[in-house]
C-alpha cells in the first residue's frame, strides 16, 4: 500500500489544541486498512511505503506549546553537560531532534486510525528509552491528551526528565526510571500502551523485545530509524513476529534534520507476548 500524505505550512489559533489540530492537518487518507502480514522484503519499498512531507511541524504548535518546546530546549542546553546530546546548539536541536521528534506523529496517525479503529486524542505512549525526552517529551508537548510515560534507566536523565516536566508544566507525562526488560514482566505496564515508540535506542530487533511486551494487543510499535532500514526490518522479521506483531509498513518522513530522510517503521501488535519476554539481560 502506497500513499502520500503532504502538510502544510499552517498557522492555528493559539487556543486551538493539538488534538484539534491534528484533526486539520490535510492528510491523504489510505484507501484501505493495512491487514497484518509479512513482508515482501523485495517489493517493500513499493508496497509498503508511505511518505509524509511537511515545511515545519513546530511551525503548527500554538504559541503555549512552541513556548513549552523553548523551554524545554534551553533547559536540555543548559543540561548538557551530562552528555544528554551531541548537539549543543538552538537551531541544530530544532532541526535534528524536535522536527524529527514531532515528524512521526502522522504516521501514527493514520497507522492508528486506520488499523486500531479507536480515537486518536486520548492515546496512552510509553517512550522506551527516552534519553532527554526524544520524543516522548516532545510528544506529549504537541499532543496534551496523550498519556506519556518515559522510560529511562539511567538516573541523571531522569532527573533531567523530571525537572524538564515540571519546568515545561506538562501534567500528562510519567518518568520512569527502569530498564524496558523488567517493565515489561511488571503487571502494572505489561501490554498497557496503545502505542511505543523508540529513537535511537537499539537494533529493531532488539527493539522488538523492549517495546511489544508493553503494548496492548491491536496497539502499535514505531521505531524511529534512518533513511534505509530495509536490511535492519528484514533481520528483525523473526523477533517481531514472536513478540506478537507484525510490521504493517515503513513510512519514510522528509525530516529537516541534517541527516536528511527518516523512516518510521509501524508494527501492529496482533496477539498476546508470550509469558517469557522480555528476557533479562544476558539471557539466552
């Protein structure tokens, strides 16, 4: 299945949501839903391709959420001293983690909509391995219905997720300081979420076995990875499968960072992830 969905360069009231505005972005609907299946892996990039465009997705904010968003980037500049990014300047953080962080919010969207058949505004999220918030912070930010629960076992960037969230005022944001394979046998989280997204973590099949112990059965995975994943979603066929999914398709976002193409690679969770996943680290 192939569509295109293009977003304009649009300014909203400032009292508009973005659950609202995300009702007015002027996507291209798929004709059809997307069935579980498996990949063709020779025909994928024409069968199981979307592609989204857009000038700014900052630019769609209202003017509290872009201010949340300054927020937010000053204090992770100003916290950097602890390794959160390599990047160290306002401009480059827009471009390559808040653009990139806020480009997947279509493709969720019509993944969602099309192949969950239930409402889009009132989502729960968990970010697996959240660093400084990418873009589970940044989420939660554009989309205040949402439920984001970051993921992060490293105590100094929880810290910083924690002052982040206060500072920016966000009441809809849960940091967890815990490793995705012990969250993911913890009755409290296990196939909880309707959605988890991952950027920058780990090998997709890795991936697998951290994020779809925690989503529901008929919720998504979207893993945020680079230009040409192909190889990486190929190898992770077998582990994806076992968790309960199966990969519905790989979105390519025209992102303004400096690396160029992103692709969001969407799993639909069909079944129940059997009782011994996640494993603990180390085990065979």
């Amino acid at each position: 299945m192939f569509y295109r969905c293009k977003i304009l360069n649009v300014n909203f009231p400032s009292s508009m949501s973005v659950g609202t505005f995300v009702k007015h972005l002027p996507f291209s609907k798929p004709k059809t839903s997307f069935p579980p299946q498996r990949l063709n892996f020779k025909s994928l990039t024409t069968t199981t391709t979307c592609v989204t465009r857009s000038s700014s997705y900052f630019e769609t904010l209202n003017s509290r959420q872009k201010d949340q968003i300054h927020l937010y980037v000053d204090a992770l500049l100003q916290w950097n001293q602890m390794n959160l990014t390599a990047v160290n300047e306002v401009n480059e953080v827009m471009q390559r983690h808040i653009e990139d962080s806020l480009a997947i919010i279509p493709p969720i969207q019509n993944s969602y909509i099309s192949s969950c058949n239930n409402s889009f505004d009132n989502l729960r999220i968990v970010d697996v391995g959240s660093g400084a918030g990418l873009p589970g912070l940044v989420l939660a930010v554009a989309c205040p219905g949402w439920e984001v629960t970051l993921v992060e076992s490293m105590n100094k960037r929880c810290l910083f997720l924690e002052h982040a969230v206060s500072l920016i005022g966000l009441s809809n944001v849960q940091v967890v300081r815990e490793r995705a394979e012990k969250l993911g046998q913890d009755s409290n989280f296990r196939e909880r979420f309707d959605v988890a997204v991952a950027r920058a973590v780990a090998e997709m099949k890795v991936l697998a076995e951290y994020c779809l112990p925690l989503v529901r059965v008929g919720g998504l995975f979207v893993a945020a990875k680079g230009h040409n994943p192909q190889d990486e979603v190929k190898s992770a066929e077998r582990a994806t499968n076992l968790m309960g999914a199966s990969v519905l398709q790989l979105c390519s976002v025209e992102s303004h960072s400096p690396h160029g193409q992103r692709t969001a690679i969407i799993c639909l969770k069909n079944r129940p992830t059997p009782r011994k996943y996640p494993r603990d680290p180390g085990d065979s």
